[in-house]
C-alpha cells in the first residue's frame, strides 16, 4: 500500500517539474524561432512612417 501512495508522489513530483520547464520555455509574448530584430524594427518603423536616424 505504501508504495501506491510513493508513486503517486512521484508522479506529482513529476508532473511539476515538467510543467516548470514547460513554462520556462514558452513565455507568453515571446516570439518562437529565428527572430531578425533589425528587420522587424525596420517593418514597424516604416509602418508608422517614421525612419530609423540611427543608420545616418
């Protein structure tokens, strides 16, 4: 009987960790990927009609 009780600690013990790294790894907002900074700030400025001054 006692081992029941054992697994199922286990198994939560488990279970936390895993959704520990899974939040660790998929942060809300992040963006997933290869992720070109300079073309994306290029994109929103352009969008906004404004210029990046700091490449004159």
């Amino acid at each position: 009987m006692e081992w029941i009780i054992v697994g199922i600690a286990a198994l939560l013990i488990l279970a936390l960790v895993c959704l520990l790294i899974w939040k660790a790894k998929h942060r809300p907002g992040s963006v997933h990927g290869d992720f070109r900074f300079d073309s994306h700030k290029t994109g929103e400025l352009s969008k906004r009609g404004l210029f990046d001054k700091t490449k004159w």
